[in-house]
C-alpha cells in the first residue's frame, strides 16, 4: 500500500462527519459570530469546505504564495454554495491523492510570502501536519458554533448529546 492509500482512507472516514456538520450550518445564521474576534458562522464554514481543496494544492504544486492569491478566502453566501464547495473539493482531493506517488509526497512544498517562506516541508508532512489537522481543528470550532446557535451536533469521535454512537 503507497502512502497515498493511507491519506485517501483517511480523508474518505472524515469526510462524512464533516460533511454532516457542513450539512447543519443553519443559512439564517451564516453573519452570527460568538466574539468581535471571531469568523462568522458562515466564514468558518466555508473555510472547513475549502480546506479539503488544499490537498490538490499541495499535491500538484511546489509552492503556494499567499501574495498571489486572495487571502481573504471563500466566504460563501449560502448554506448551500458551502456544500457544494466542500463536494467539489473533496473530489479534487480524492483524485489527486490517487494519482500521487510516494516519491512525489516526499517533494518539498513551501507556503510563502513574497519573498519570505513561511514553510518548507514535503508535501507529506504538509498534508498531514497542516492540511488534514488545520481541517479537523476547524471542524471542531465548527462544532462549537452549531452549538452554540442550537443546532443538534452529529457524532464525530463518539457520541453527542443530540446522537448516540
């Protein structure tokens, strides 16, 4: 079994948990944040629905420089548009993790700005360390918001209070 096997079994057992969170973000509360400090519901969630498109990123290029993109990121205007987003990524994702072989997963990849690298890891650790746990920390938060608003929490790595096991 390559490495990308493993990263393909392990994005396809989390991605339904955090699809059936993305699933309960309410669309009437996407302005709502619980502090001045915090993204909005619908901020938050759109970034859990982008983030699974940072596999293909980090997959098939060698670099990603925040000052060429739009750092502001996806702030979708509907419940809706957010799911859709995160299908589409995770089928990106899903075919780039298929198509990767362990040789090019031990590639550097970096993260800059301009001139100055903010990382520089292969891309193995790059989707590993940053990717798939930046994804499940904000899944998280993401969960505290929808409880926060009332929203009955499906199980994640056990039970809720709202669903058993």
């Amino acid at each position: 079994m390559g490495i990308n096997q493993s990263l393909l079994a392990e994005l396809q057992q989390e991605a339904p948990t955090t699809r059936k969170l993305l699933e309960r973000v309410p669309a009437a509360a996407l302005a709502w944040k619980p502090h001045d400090k915090s993204m909005t519901l619908g901020r938050l969630a759109s970034h859990v629905a982008e983030l699974t498109g940072w596999i293909s990123v980090t997959i098939n290029t060698p670099e990603l420089d925040l000052d060429s993109i739009k750092t502001t990121g996806m702030n979708s205007s509907s419940a809706q548009e957010i799911l859709e987003s995160f299908d589409a990524n995770l089928v990106k994702a899903s075919e780039s993790l298929k198509a990767v072989t362990d040789q090019q997963l031990m590639e550097t990849w970096r993260l800059r700005k301009g001139e100055r690298v903010l990382l520089e890891l292969p891309k193995i650790a790059v989707l590993r360390g940053v990717v798939f746990n930046h994804l499940i920390h904000h899944r998280g938060q993401l969960s505290v918001y929808l409880r926060l608003q009332d929203v009955p929490l499906p199980s994640i790595y056990g039970p809720t209070a709202d669903e058993p096991f």
